[in-house]
C-alpha cells in the first residue's frame, strides 16, 4: 500500500491540495470577518466562504480623482517636511496646516508641495510659495503618487473596519482612484469615503483676559494608542474607548489641568447651549465639525489634577448618537485621508442586489454548459471512459482548487474571474488532450518505461506552453487594469496548479489504467 502511495505520489498531492480547498471553502474558522460595524452572519456568503464582488453581489462602484495641486522641484531652503506645510499654509487664507503636504525623499534634494483643499487656485498656490520664499518648478493639477497610495491605504482601512467584506480599493489609471464595495447603496458608500476622516481633540477656554480661546489639536489620531470599537450604555451613552499614548500623556493631563478643563470638582461644558457662558471643554472634532463637547466628571479631574491619571491614560469619546461613535472609531482606526476625493468629478454606478445574484446564477449556467461541454467533446474523441473520465475529474479539480485559494485569500469573485475560471478549464482539458494523444499516438501502450517515455515529451510541450501564458498574462497581473487583472491572477494560478499537480497527476492515473508492467 505505502509502495503505491509513494508511486503515485502526485495523486495523493492533488487529493491533499483538493481536501485543503474543501477546508478553506467551507470551514466556519476560515469565514471572512465582518470587522467593526459589521454583522458576523453577513460575512460568510452562504455555505461557502466565497466572497463575490460588485457584478455578482450588487453594490456600488465610485471612481473619482483627489483634490489636489503639486509643485515640483521645490527647494526646501533647509526647511524640515514639517515646517514647509505649516509656512504655506500661513500665507493662504482659511487653510489648515493639515491641507498641505510636504515630501522630500532625500535631504538636500528638490521636493514636492501639495495643496489638497478645493478653495486654492494655481494663482493663490503660487503666490503662498512665492511668499514662503520657496523656489519651485511647475505647478500641476493633481497630487503625487505617494499621496494616491496613502489615499488608498486609508480608504482600505475604511471599508474593512465598516465591516463591508469583499470591498477593493485600486488605481484606476494616473489620476482616479476605483473604490467598489459590494452590497452598500450609493450613499452609503459616498458618506463613508467621501469625508476626509480627521478626528482631533480640542480645548476650548477662557483666557486669562476673559476670552473664549481654542487649543487647536491637544490630541490628534497620532496620539491615540488603542481606539475600541463603538459602544452604547445606559450611563455613559455612545462612546468610543480610547488610551493615550504614554509619550503625550502628561503633557495633555498638563494642559487640561492649565485650561481649567480639570478644574477641581469637575467641569460643566455647555458649549452647545451658551458657548459664552460655560465651563472649559473638550471638543470632539471631525473633519473640522465639532461632532460633541463634553466637560469632566470630578473623579477624572481630580486623577489628572494629581498626575495619576497619565500613569494609566484611558478615557471615553462621547458622541450625540450611535452613527457617530461608529464613525469616529472607523476613522481613527482608518487614519485621515492625506486629501479628500472629488467624487463630483467623477462616476458613481450601482448594481442591485437582485441584479447581482441573477449575473451568479447565470455564471453557475455558464460554467455548468462549459463543463458538459468539455464532458462531451472528450467523450466523443476518445470513446474510452479511462482515458475521458479523469481528464474531466482532473480537469474540474483545477477548478475547484482555484476557488479554494479564492476563499483563503478572501479574493472576490467577479464575472473577470469567472472568466478565468472557465479558460482555466479550456486551456486545461487542451493540456490533458495533449497527454493523452502523446502517450497513445503510436497505439496501445503497456510498459510503464516507455509510457513514462511519451509522457516527458507531451509533458515539456505543456510547460512550454505555460510558460507563455504566464509571460502573456503577467503584465495584466501586475498593472492596475481594472477587472481584466482578476482575470489574469486567476488565468495565471490555474497554469501554475495545472503543470505543478494537475497534470503530473493525470499522468500518474493514465499510468495506472494503461499499463500493466
């Protein structure tokens, strides 16, 4: 037994590789999770841990530029990347540090300089680096690339902690970033991605002239060490728990207690209601909208004010409903986006839920004609079950190892990639084909040696081959090309699978059925 196992040790590979896709197909430990704000019975798409993309779940697709100027070749002067944005900035009204971004990749070198709020023009642009004593290039419609992949990055972070599984994030030529996420209406979508996504906290006290002043950014999402997810209670509301960072601990506990914050016995924040009339408060600050103002109760004063509570920083971020906790949580777990989209310069689409399962239905028709399709071409050329029949297994457990790996890697699944689901087949079976016309070309073959023999030279045409369609597909793989790189991963893993175990498999079964020495 042990003799023939080891013989035919590719079979066994396969059979192994096989129960180790059944294992990511339909596990319950390997479901997709739902992250925060999602439901875990909405992560798993049935009774497989597929996940399907817009054209087989219905959803939204959002494709849209950032807001942004660059200009380059900008000289420093000495400056460091954090003093440029702040010395901008100060020459343009109504900007925030945070709307310019500074880069220089190596000291002593030309960088780039972005503007990323709507309300600059290239003539006020200008004029700020003219008055900041920066020497410049040219100034272009658009940010950099280091920008687009920190954009996407984030709008990333965004999705998977909003709990929308099966949702991308890609390029989508020069300019234009695609974000698709299955499943979501339209605004939905826009409303999570749309805001910029910066969370601060700010102080907001009297001065020692009587005037209501404002500690811009005490504590900005850098300074948070863990953000919880939302939460809600009786007592303390809609609130999202969070610890400082140790390094800025003291120092805001400092503050606090110098603002008067941390008064003794507490502060009452009546901020909303009579912003001149009220005790210190913390503001809670979301894309520069104040989302909540909050005092503090006599026991979290009187902690800070004896320096104890920087020894253990943990405090809530209470907000006037449960969205807003949610919303809070995501960004600051997501970060900031370093610019906003312009999605009115770009195109929205959206694909019902109804839509979405008739396309999966009419792809499981699809697949199912392709596979008795194939069944029966081979079955007519060689009217020889043992030769048909396990090219048709073989050929079909291609497949079903390609989904195996879709459902691992949480890939979702696509009309491209049914499409490369069913070349895969095509290109399969041509490959089976090849084998079985190499080793019985010259008629019946009985010895092992000489079918081993045939085998090889068939063999060394499908690797050839493969080789081929792999150096075709990878420039679709590698380029951001929309739907047409899903087709080429998968058209890609269905070659690498077939000439590693597929093929050598089928081999080993021909083998078995038409030899006897």
């Amino acid at each position: 037994m042990f003799e023939k196992i080891k013989e035919n040790y590719r079979v066994t590979l396969l059979i192994i590789i096989c129960l180790l896709a059944a294992f990511a197909l339909f596990s319950p430990t390997m479901a997709p999770e739902a992250g925060v704000g999602g439901e875990d019975a909405d992560a798993r798409q049935g009774v497989t841990n597929l996940q399907y993309g817009l054209d087989l779940a219905g959803g939204t697709r959002i494709q849209a530029p950032l807001i942004g100027m660059t200009a380059d070749s900008v000289d420093f002067g000495g400056d460091s990347e954090a003093d440029v944005p702040s010395n901008v900035a100060d020459e343009l009204e109504g900007i925030e540090e945070t709307d310019v971004l500074a880069r220089q990749e190596f000291e002593d070198e030309p960088g780039t300089v972005e503007v990323v709020n709507e309300n600059v023009t290239e003539e006020e642009f200008a004029a700020a680096m003219d008055a900041a004593g920066y020497e410049y290039g040219d100034i272009s419609t658009g940010v950099t690339q280091q920008t687009r992949k920190e954009a996407i990055s984030v709008l990333e972070g965004k999705v998977n902690e909003a709990g929308l599984s099966g949702s991308t994030v890609r390029e989508a030529g020069e300019f234009f970033i695609m974000v698709e996420v299955p499943g979501e209406g339209r605004q939905d979508v826009i409303d999570l991605i749309q805001e910029r996504g910066s969370v601060r906290i700010d102080i907001y006290y009297q001065d020692d002239d009587g005037e209501y002043v404002t500690e811009t950014a005490a504590l900005t999402q850098d300074d948070f060490q863990t953000i919880g997810t939302a939460q809600q209670d009786d007592q303390s509301g809609p609130h999202v728990p969070v610890t400082v960072r140790s390094s800025v601990a003291p120092e805001f506990e400092q503050l606090l207690v110098d603002t008067g914050v941390a008064q003794a016995g507490g502060s009452t924040c009546r901020y909303e209601e009579s912003p001149e009339n009220t005790d210190p408060c913390l503001l809670l600050v979301v894309d520069d909208n104040v989302v909540n103002s909050f005092g503090m109760n006599p026991g979290l004063a009187d902690s800070m004010r004896s320096g104890e509570w920087s020894q253990s920083p943990n405090f809530i971020l209470t907000t006037g409903d449960f969205e807003d906790a949610q919303r809070v949580a995501v960004n600051l777990r997501a970060g900031a986006l370093p610019a906003p989209l312009n999605i009115e310069a770009g195109t929205t689409s959206f694909i019902s839920p109804t839509q979405g399962e008739e396309f999966r239905t009419n792809s499981l028709i699809v697949g199912i004609v392709a596979v008795f399709g194939v069944a029966g071409f081979v079955f007519l050329r060689y009217r020889e079950p043992k030769v048909a029949a396990p090219m048709v297994v073989t050929a079909l457990s291609e497949v079903f190892i390609l989904l195996g790996f879709a459902a691992a890697l949480g890939y979702p699944l696509d009309l491209a990639v049914i499409a490369g689901f069913i070349a895969v087949i095509g290109t399969g079976v041509d490959d089976l084909i090849i084998i079985a016309d190499g080793v019985m070309a010259e008629g019946d073959v009985h010895s092992r040696k000489v079918f081993d023999s045939r085998f090889r030279k068939a063999f060394w045409v499908i690797g050839a081959a493969a080789a081929t369609t792999i150096i075709a597909m990878s420039p679709l793989a590698i380029l951001s090309l929309g739907d047409l790189r899903g087709f080429a991963i998968f058209t890609i893993l269905g070659v690498l699978v077939g000439v590693l175990v597929t093929r050598p498999a089928y081999g080993d079964i021909l083998r078995y059925l038409l030899t006897d020495k």
